[in-house]
C-alpha cells in the first residue's frame, strides 16, 4: 500500500513540475519580429552571430543572444548592432558577465537605460 501512495506521489510531483515549467516559461519574441524592431531582417541577425563570436572568442550561442537582445531593445540602430555586440560579447568574455548584463553595459555606455527596454527579451 504504502508504494502505492509513492508512486501516486511522485507522479503528482512530475506533473506539478511540468506545469510549472510551462505555465512560469516567460514567452520569448520570434527572431523576425525582432529583426523588424531594428529595421533589419532575420537573415543580417543570423550572420552577425559567427563573425562577432570570430571577433571576441564568445561561444556562438552567446553572440547570438547578444545580438538578440540588443535587437530586441530596440536601442540600437542598424549600423551600431554589430559593434555594439562585439563590445558587449567581448565585455562578458573578458568581466565573466551574463549576456544581459553586459548588454545593459554596452547599451549604457551608449546613453541608453536598457532594463526596462530588455523586459520581455
């Protein structure tokens, strides 16, 4: 009897879990619709990731999350992004910060307060 209510319990913990997962999962913008906020398209966003991962020596997953979330923003003009990302990229390499933070590091340095402009980013 006494497994029987263990495993009723663990299979209730399982299914909490799930649906804490994808009720608290916060919904992320789709590239393109990103792309646009800056005036670019999903294609220039894609190719700027290998060269400014190139650039700093920052894996490619974390230049491409700079790149988003600076074109996420919306702070950022087209022809700023890519030296704004290489900034922000090496910045996280070299201080050991997240992507966001130096992302609000860089855009700072611009002029811009970015915390609330990387809200749903």
């Amino acid at each position: 009897m006494i497994k029987y209510i263990a495993t009723i319990g663990g299979l209730g913990l399982a299914v909490a879990f799930v649906v804490v997962f994808f009720v608290g999962r916060s919904e992320s913008r789709q590239l393109g619709e990103v792309a646009q906020r800056v005036g670019m398209t999903q294609d220039d966003l894609l190719a700027m990731g290998p060269r400014i991962a190139a650039a700093t020596g920052a894996t490619l997953g974390s230049a491409r999350h700079v790149v988003y979330m600076l074109a996420c923003s919306g702070l950022s003009s087209p022809d700023a992004l890519e030296a704004q990302a290489t900034r922000a990229g090496a910045l996280a390499r070299r201080q050991l910060l997240s992507d966001r933070e130096a992302v609000v590091a860089v855009l700072a340095q611009a002029g811009h307060t970015a915390t609330p402009s990387l809200e749903g980013c």
